[in-house]
C-alpha cells in the first residue's frame, strides 16, 4: 500500500506479485487503492508463491517485466533493517522497552539495531508458530554485527489462529481500546501487538515503574472491506 503510493509520487512505475489467483475477481480494499495508484497486480498461486525467494521464480519475473528492483515481502532485506532503523531516532520521550507487531521480522531488527544498548525490543509475531523468526531476525542483523545481542525477544502467543486470522474477543478487544484510547487498530497486526502487551502488564511481565513505546505500524487501511 505505502509502496504503490511512494512510486506514483515518485514518478515510478510498481509491480506487485499477489499471492492467490482467486483474489483477482474480488479484490479488498488495499488492491483497489494500489492499482487506482498505478500498481500492476499479478496474480499467482500460492503454491508459486512460495517459491518468490527461489532464482528460477526470480528469472521467470525478469523474464516477464524485464529490468526491475525487487523489494522482498515485509522489505526483508538489509536495506529494509536501515529504513526501519530510522524509526527509534524519531522517539523523543524516554522508554525502556519498543514492542511492535511482526510480520517478517525486518521492522524488529530495525528496531534492534536502532536502539541504544540500555533499551529493549518486544516482537509480538501475528503468524501462528512466530518462533521460527527468531532466526530470521538474527539473519538480518547479521550484516550488523548484532545477531548475538540480547535485547530483544518474541512473545509467540498472540496470533489469533494466525495471520489474518481473529476471534471475537479480539474484536471486542479493539472495539474497547479504541473506545477507551480513541487510537484506531488495526486486527491482522496492531489490534494483536496491543492485546498481547497489555495482557503481559498483567502478567506482571514488564518490571515496575517500566515505560514501554507500543509502536503502531499502521496497516489501518486492512480494516475495510
């Protein structure tokens, strides 16, 4: 959505692989905003999605579109951890603890990168069995001599059945909060992100008298249909 809109401002030309043929016939509101952006849609099966990082799947785009510059699902890339790194400078207040959302895992490992050696980082992963991006966040902080650091961790049990998966209660959840709050969420990332870090404040999870940034990362645009 943020790219579609970023190339037409910049006079750049965007492609974006869509993972499900059958989306092409019924596309949701995030589609239709970034074609009315100027985005070319392709639609491919989920089964070749998966194939997106493999060279031949590569070779088959280049081959279609010609000459382009790839930014991977979620921008996992060391370019992408840079750009995300950005964000901690534009915190002002003091705080203890950053938690945010995760889908990939390049936003955390910004955020790691980013953060001064006496903050820490909280990742609520909202795919189901978020545990294997523990290694993918280390991967990406490679490049940075960070993969080793210690100040950061996953909280795996908040995914809702998974991405793009909710239940009523965490409908209700959001439905409270932003009564409560009047800050909008979002229910694929930032709606789960802030259930799961007031639910660790119960849990007496964070020490007392600690300050903890929740980090919303948008996406407010998924809520419509």
């Amino acid at each position: 959505h943020a790219l579609a809109k970023a190339a037409m401002e910049e006079g750049l030309n965007s492609i974006g692989i869509i993972r499900g043929e059958e989306l092409h016939d019924n596309l949701n509101q995030t589609l239709v905003d970034v074609q009315s952006d100027g985005m070319l849609l392709d639609f491919i099966s989920r089964e070749l999605y998966k194939k997106k990082e493999e060279t031949e799947f590569i070779k088959s785009l280049e081959q279609k579109y010609g000459d382009f510059y790839l930014i991977p699902e979620g921008g996992k890339s060391k370019e992408g951890v840079l750009g995300c790194s950005e964000i901690v400078k534009e915190i002002d207040i003091n705080y203890d603890y950053i938690a945010l959302a995760c889908g990939t895992g390049t936003t955390i490992a910004g955020i790691v990168k980013g953060l001064p050696h006496d903050k820490k980082a909280i990742g609520i992963p909202v795919l189901k069995g978020g545990n294997f991006l523990e290694n993918d966040i280390k991967k990406l902080l490679t490049p940075f001599d960070k993969e080793q650091v210690n100040n950061w961790n996953l909280q795996t049990d908040y995914h809702f059945g998974g991405y793009g998966k909710t239940t009523p209660e965490l409908f209700s959840f959001i439905e409270e909060f932003e009564t409560n709050f009047n800050i909008p969420l979002d229910p694929v990332y930032t709606g789960k992100l802030a259930f799961g870090i007031l639910d660790l404040i119960k849990k007496d999870f964070f020490p007392k008298n600690t300050s903890i940034i929740i980090l919303h990362t948008g996406g407010l645009q998924g809520k419509r249909h």
